[in-house]
C-alpha cells in the first residue's frame, strides 16, 4: 500500500493508494489528508490519474546556409486524465486538517506503464488544490498500470501470430524444431519454464546453446527511433554434438520492469523468444518465436 508526504505552499500532503500496480476498468481506492499553516479557500480538491506517453524520432532541419542536419528529439503527449473532484469548496483555518477517502477509475485499456527509452507511458497520481487568489498546492507521485495477461488474451492488443500458442515451430537453415514456454503470456516479474526441440539436418558441433527474450521498442511516427532490449538472456547447453533430435529444458525469471506486449499512440513493442545456436568461425543460427509479455496475471 503505497503512501506519499509533501509540502507545497504552506499545504502539508499526506496521499495513500490501496495498491501500487493499478489494473485497468478497476477501481483503486486511496486517502488524501491536507494540513495547512495558513488560511485558504480553494474551490476544490481533486485527485486524478494520468499518463504521459514520450517516444523519439529524428528531425531535420536546414540553417541560413542551407546546411542540413539529423538529431533526435523526445516528444511527449498527454494521453489521458481521469479527475475525482474530492471537496468542493475547500474552507481551513490555520492548521486546519483536512481528510477524505476516493475512488479512482482506471481506463478499461489503459494502456499500461512502459518502462523504455525509445518509446514509453508513465502513470502519475496528483491530488491539487484549486486556491483563489493564491498559489495552487498539490503532490504528484508516480504509479504503475498493469497489462493483464486477459487483455492480451481476448485481443484487445495486437501480438504476434504465435505470441499467445504455449509450443511454437522454428526453423534456421537446416536446423528445425519446436519451442514451448509456460506460462503464455510470460508476466514480469514471475518465473517461466519450457524446452527447446532442435532437429539437425547433419550432424554439427556448437559451441553452445543459449536462449534470449528480446522486446523491440518502436516509435510509429516517422523517422522514428527503434531499440531493443534483451530482457531475460540464459544458457541451454555448454558444447555439443548435434545428431538427431535434441531437447534441452529452459528456465528463468523475467526482471520486474514494466516491458509488456503494447500498442501506444505513437509506440509499440514486439516480443520474441531466441534460441541461438552458436557455432564456431560461422555465423550464429537464430530459432526465433513471437512471445508476449504481460505485466500481471490478475483480472
């Protein structure tokens, strides 16, 4: 249960949250105290839920001399505000308090927190006071909204074509076979388990056998930018013979940061699961399939 303090112009904050993961078409439920060292008429206090997409893309621009010249520029976009007007109007004495319980709805889509560089959503909490003829005084303080492993579930985020199957086929040259996970989607945070089938069309020696879950970040804008994060990275085999079929298990962890499967206004990501084959003095072969990632199981 998530709780902050501040002061801001002679207000003393006190705001607490129920929960500190925020899941979409809920309601999270908190408590707002306010102190003051002065006298005040505000015409209300509220208590909203907002979030801030940013994501980077190239400009160009020619000086006097008609020079031109690249940079990369974040822009951000204010995605979405839900106020809940809390006391209308607000009337204290010197160290007057003042105390109230809220509901705050979360959008039904979102969408949720992305934690990137490239392309990324913050969520924030602020409790405001209006004041007449006077500073306004308020706290902000960031939160996280969750992707459900439901809504990726029943479509409401576009993923790939194999993203939510728990086995999936490979294919790299003349190696195939098969790659199943457990859970699908994978959760942030949480443990996964699977296996790697690989059929070799000859025999061959690798060097070693390791796996990785890779998130591309892409800004959809034009000359966006584009990363990707190696999420989770592990090894399968030490060096071996391949002859035949081979299974090898796979186990992990995803790390806690806030990298789901995502559609913003003007980002996206793309999940994929790496089984790399690495052999000596040639290129390494790559068995590749869609992953999706969500950032909690509860509905």
């Amino acid at each position: 249960m998530p709780d902050w303090t501040a002061s801001d112009h002679g207000v003393d904050w006190w705001l607490e949250l129920e929960r500190g993961l925020l899941l979409p078409g809920r309601l999270v439920t908190g408590q707002v105290r306010i102190v003051v060292d002065r006298a005040i008429g505000a015409r209300r206090l509220v208590v909203s839920l907002s979030a801030t997409e940013h994501w980077k893309h190239r400009v160009t621009t020619t000086d006097a001399h008609r020079n031109t010249s690249t940079h990369v520029v974040t822009s951000h976009d204010d995605v979405i505000t839900v106020p809940v007007i809390v006391a209308e109007p607000v009337e204290l004495d010197p160290g007057g308090t003042l105390e109230r319980e809220f509901e705050l709805p979360v959008p039904p889509l979102g969408p949720a927190s992305l934690e990137a560089e490239v392309a990324g959503l913050e969520w924030k909490v602020r409790a405001h006071l209006d004041i007449e003829g006077g500073f306004d005084s308020d706290i902000e303080r960031p939160v996280q909204v969750a992707q459900p492993t439901g809504l990726l579930r029943v479509g409401a985020v576009r993923v790939g074509a194999f993203g939510l199957y728990e086995a999936a086929d490979v294919e790299a040259g003349e190696v195939t076979g098969s790659v199943a996970l457990e859970p699908m989607p994978l959760v942030c945070g949480e443990p996964f388990h699977g296996s790697v089938t690989i059929r070799p069309a000859r025999v061959g020696r690798l060097q070693e056998i390791r796996a990785e879950l890779r998130l591309a970040v892409q800004a959809t804008v034009s000359e966006g930018e584009r990363e990707e994060i190696t999420v989770w990275a592990g090894r399968l085999s030490d060096a071996v013979q391949l002859s035949g079929e081979r299974r090898f298990e796979i186990n992990g962890r995803l790390p806690p940061t806030a990298l789901p499967t995502i559609e913003l206004p003007h980002g996206r990501t793309d999940a994929t699961f790496h089984v790399v084959l690495a052999k000596a003095w040639a290129r390494d072969a790559h068995l590749v399939r869609d992953v999706a990632i969500a950032t909690t199981r509860e509905m």
